[in-house]
C-alpha cells in the first residue's frame, strides 16, 4: 500500500490482511445469499407468477394468507407477484445502470487522466460539477425529455452515475501512471495501449469492481425514487417504488403492500453492498500479493 | 491567498457562465414545445403559433439565450410559462421551505455522523462500535421515501404526534407549525444522510488511527485525546469536509423526494412541476439558482480544506484530487 510496508513487522500485517481476507469471504458470503435471493426470485417471475399481473380476483386489500401469500393491493391485484415483478425491474434498473457507467465512465476517466492542463482541468470541472448535481434531479431531467420508461430510468442513472466513474477512473489511472513500473513498461518500449492494458488496467479493476457494486445499490435506489415519484416503468409494470407510492395511502390499514417492496429494497441493497465490501477485502491487490 | 480566491472567483464565474449555456442547451434538446403545455388538446395551428409567439419559442436559439442572459444580469430569472408568474419570487418562496429543511437536516446529520462516525472506529472491536457500522450499512440501503412513509404512519397516523404533511399556507409568519411541519423530514434526511457521511467519518478516522503522525504523538507523551485534538482533527476533517460539500448540496434539490412524501411546497417540487410542464423559465431558474448554490458550497468547502491543511494551498481546487 505505502512506500513504508517494508519497513514494518511482517508478520502483524500479514495476520491482519489474512484475518481482512476471511472476514471479507464472510461478508462476501452474506451478501451474495441476499442479493441471490432477490436474483433469484427475479429469475423466476420471467418464467413463473402466482398470478397473472392485471388479475384482480383477489379482493381488495385482503391480508396476507387465503391464497395470496402476501395478500391484494387495493384493485385486487396480488402482492406477492407484484414484488417478484419488482424484483426483476430492480434487477434491470441495476444491471442496465451500472453497464451504462461503466463503459462511459472508464472510457472518460481514462481519456481525462491521459489529458493534460487545461483539457483535464476542464474535464475535471466539468465531473465536479456533474457530480454535485443529486442523481435523480439528471435522471428527472432525462426521464422527462424522453417518456416515463424504464428505459429511460437506466439510461438516465447510468449516465449520471459515469460521472462518479469517470472521476474514480481518473484518480485511479493517474495514480498507476505516476508508478515507476509505468516508467520502467514505457522506457523499455512498451507501447501505450499495451500499457494501458497490461499494467493500468489489471491494478485499476479491484477498486473500479468495488465502486460499480456499490454504484448498483445506488441505482436501484434511484429507480425505487423516480418509480415513486411516478417517473419510472408506467403501469401495470409494479416497480417497487410504485408499489410503495400506491400504498402509501393504505399503510396502516394494510401494511403489507408498504412493507414488502421496501424490506426486498434494503435486502437487495444490503446484499449487494456487503459484496463490495467483501470483495473489497479479497480483492485489493495488496492483499492478494502478499498470499503465500 | 487574494491569488487564490481571485483565480477561484473567476473559475467559479467561468463554471457558472460554462453550466448556463450546457443548460439552455440541453433544455432546447429536449422533444416537445413548451407551447403545448399551454394549448389545450386539438388546438388549431394559429392556436400554437400565437402561444409560441407569447412566450417567444419562435425566435432563434442565440436570440434566446442572449435574452435569458440579459434577464439574468439585471436579476430577473424570467416569467413561467405555464402560470405567467415571474420565477424569481417563487424560488425565492420555496427556498424559505428547502433552505431551513436542508440546513436543519445537514447539521443534524453532521451532530449525529461525526460522534458516530469516530466511535465506529476507535471502538471497532466493541460490539457497539459493530452495532454503528451495521446501523449505518442499513441507513444507506434504506429508500429516504420509505423510511418518510414509515414515519409518517407510525409518528404522525398512529401518535399523531405532529402532522403527516403540508406546510402551513403563510409560511413562517406561524413559526410553530412551520417548524412541526418540518421536523419528520428534517428527521428522515439527516438519518439517510447521516448513514452515508458515518461511513466516511470512520473510515477517515481509521486513517488517522493507524498513521505515524499520532503514534509519534503518543510516543512523545501526548495523551491520546490530546493526539487526536491536534492532529487526528485536522487531518481527518480534510476528506470528510470534501464529502460534507456534496453532501449539502446534493441535498439542496435531492430533497425533492421527501418533499414530495411530505407535500412540502420546496424547490426541488417546483423543479419536478416544471420539468413535467416543460417550463423553461422555471426549470432553467431553479437549475441556475442551484448551480450557483452548488459552485458557493464547493467554494465554502475548498476554502475551509485550504485553512485547515496548508499542504493544499498550492493548488487551485483542494481535497478530491
């Protein structure tokens, strides 16, 4: 990590980093069982539900039981195929997210840390500000000038997310670039891209990993609030910030449709952010060299 | 240090007028003419030209922009579209609702985050400081809308304890009840935002923790909250006080959820109303209203990083890079 490790007891470092790397199998463990859950229960709705979608049978707002596991919302419609609907949009709404600030985000951060004055000046400026605006505001902007789509929800998260990409993969980039072994590659005739490729991108990809999993859990938040504010997939598609928003008058006369989205949110968003955290810990180089 | 905060003058003044033309622009990108909302259904097209005449969509683009810019300068943000009410006097209006909520919520999150946030690190191996750290891990996963829901059923529906909503019609002239009506949302952003800034609080401080300046310090005979107050302080608030700038001006319009779980008439619902009317006038005043306030916040920051760490004052901007 710092130019200092050498200097240090060995064999402290090493208990801790092996004692880091076993908890961070942990956390990995707990969280993929979560977010796998919810994958999981995603992955079926394509093939299966309870019930059909516009099936209102149900009654209005039965309580959980009679068939209907976590009973009906308020036109009749059943609740537990609502959520495994959810699940899948969740899913999505992270997933497209993320892919969307990955490959605009790394491609801008590598291009500004390889600009120079005024260029990577600008282009910094530029993020800074991008950054400070709140996710959802830019999403709103999107989500308005197109229609109120899912796709325009990915779309619109996914690019105000790869400004926090883009700013990542610049510090990081520019931090491998100031090694000495990018010194040493170049000085022995590496080419650029070879690089880029053999020594930039491989020492980037643990730190990049972790932020895009996080980035993740913040976009199927983002989606959950645009989907609340009714900016989100249209009707009958029951997002979960839909559902919320349609409960939300019935909340304590039947809590049911106001909690369930809501728990599968924060598991989905717990899971997901313990996988960083334990990838984070098993993936951080500085760890991995010193295995023995 | 007058260099400097003339070079950061004039880099905010450049931002500014840079973020004014990015936004007139893409607001002209955007599909569907603001003269629709105005006409109603079926209307004829005399009907839409003289609406856009009215509200001078018609003219060309720099022409446009020149005459926004000129509204700007004498400190005019503009008429609505929809409501032909000058925008200036309502954002002015809703900022009396946002500035308060805001600020209240960020100073409550700061009180709650920073206690927390050290604790979760000095005391990482208790069980309360793995309590901390698995609180705030939760308070990040937690949809701001959903927890606003919950506490409005259990604090206003069921305790009835204060009110589930609204803001009262005159504002702060009853400072009572504007204040009641503030406090769950207050509560329910300071604890979404405290969640995330905990995480950084403590991470920072386990920087400070494990760095030689404070077992030098320690070694040297300073007790280790003497250590801690002169130097763990000050290195540690440099990080921390970069994430405390987006933080607030993040919150500053991403308060529009909760507004709109509260009914609460701030800026951040007039930007969703225009944004839906496709107001130009309003969306653009809110949008450069808040990048102002987003480009003074950054500032703020910046230059409380540069008084608290000499090391930064050589460079134009501090802290993220």
């Amino acid at each position: 990590m710092t130019g200092t490790d050498a200097l240090e007891p060995a064999r402290p470092k090493n208990a801790a980093r092996a004692g880091r790397r076993v908890r961070g199998t942990a956390t990995l463990v707990v969280g993929c069982v979560l977010a796998g859950a919810i994958a999981l229960l995603a992955l079926v709705s394509l093939f299966w539900l309870p019930f059909p979608a516009d099936d209102t049978s149900g009654g209005r707002l039965t309580g959980p039981g009679e068939g209907h596991l976590l009973g009906t919302d308020k036109l009749g419609r059943d609740l537990f195929t609502q959520v495994m609907t959810g699940s899948r949009i969740a899913v999505e709404a992270g997933l497209g997210s993320v892919l969307i600030a990955a490959v605009i985000g790394v491609t801008l951060g590598v291009l500004a840390a390889f600009a120079q004055g005024w260029l990577d000046d600008t282009l910094s400026a530029f993020l800074d500000i991008l950054i400070a605006f709140p996710t959802l505001l830019l999403a709103m902007l999107i989500v308005a000038a197109r229609s109120a789509t899912l796709g325009s929800a990915v779309l619109a998260i996914g690019l105000a997310q790869s400004a926090v990409v883009a700013r990542l993969a610049r510090i990081l980039v520019k931090r491998v670039l100031a090694q000495d072994y990018i010194t040493a590659a170049r000085t022995s005739g590496t080419s650029w891209p070879r690089t880029v490729l053999g020594h930039v991108l491989p020492n980037i990809w643990p730190t990049l990993v972790v932020n895009l999993a996080l980035q993740f859990g913040l976009a199927v938040l983002a989606e959950a609030g645009l989907s609340y504010l009714g900016l989100g997939a249209p009707p009958p598609n029951a997002s979960w910030g839909r559902m919320l928003q349609e409960a939300q008058a019935t909340f304590t006369t039947a809590p049911a449709g106001a909690l369930a989205p809501g728990i599968l949110l924060v598991l989905l968003v717990i899971g997901v952010n313990l996988i960083a955290d334990g990838l984070r810990d098993t993936l951080d180089p500085a760890t991995r060299r010193r295995r023995t | 240090m007058a260099r400097y905060l003339l070079r950061r003058l004039v880099f905010l003044v450049v931002s500014l007028a840079l973020a004014s033309v990015v936004l007139f622009v893409l607001l002209r990108l955007l599909p569907g003419d603001p003269a629709n909302a105005l006409t109603s259904v079926g209307a004829s097209p005399e009907q839409i030209a003289a609406a856009r005449h009215a509200i001078g969509s018609d003219k060309p683009l720099p022409e446009q922009f020149t005459h926004w810019l000129g509204q700007l300068a004498s400190g005019d943000l503009g008429t609505s579209f929809v409501s032909s009410l000058p925008v200036g006097p309502e954002v002015s209006a809703r900022l009396d609702v946002t500035v308060p909520l805001t600020l209240a919520a960020f100073v409550l999150a700061v009180l709650i985050a920073v206690p927390a946030g050290f604790v979760a690190a000095h005391k990482r191996h208790t069980w309360y400081g793995a309590l901390l750290s698995g609180v705030s891990q939760l308070g990040i996963a937690i949809p701001v809308f959903w927890l606003g829901m919950i506490f409005i059923a259990v604090f206003a529906l069921n305790a009835g304890w204060l009110p589930a909503g609204g803001f009262p019609q005159d504002g702060w002239s009853a400072p009572a009840d504007a204040i009641r009506s503030l406090v769950l949302p207050v509560v329910t952003i300071a604890l979404v935002m405290s969640a995330s800034l905990i995480r950084y609080v403590r991470s920072a401080t386990l920087d400070v923790l494990g760095s030689d300046y404070l077992r030098t310090a320690r070694a040297l005979g300073s007790s280790f909250g003497g250590a801690m107050w002169r130097h763990g302080l000050r290195n540690a608030s440099v990080p921390v006080i970069s994430v405390l700038g987006i933080e607030l001006a993040s919150t500053l319009l991403g308060a529009v959820v909760v507004e709109s779980v509260y009914a609460l008439p701030g800026l951040g619902s007039m930007l969703a109303t225009g944004i839906a009317q496709h107001d130009y006038p309003v969306i653009q005043g809110v949008l450069f209203v808040s990048t102002l306030a987003v480009l003074l916040i950054g500032f703020a920051a910046d230059l409380v990083q540069r008084i608290i760490d000499p090391r930064l004052r050589g460079r134009l901007s501090g802290g993220a890079r």
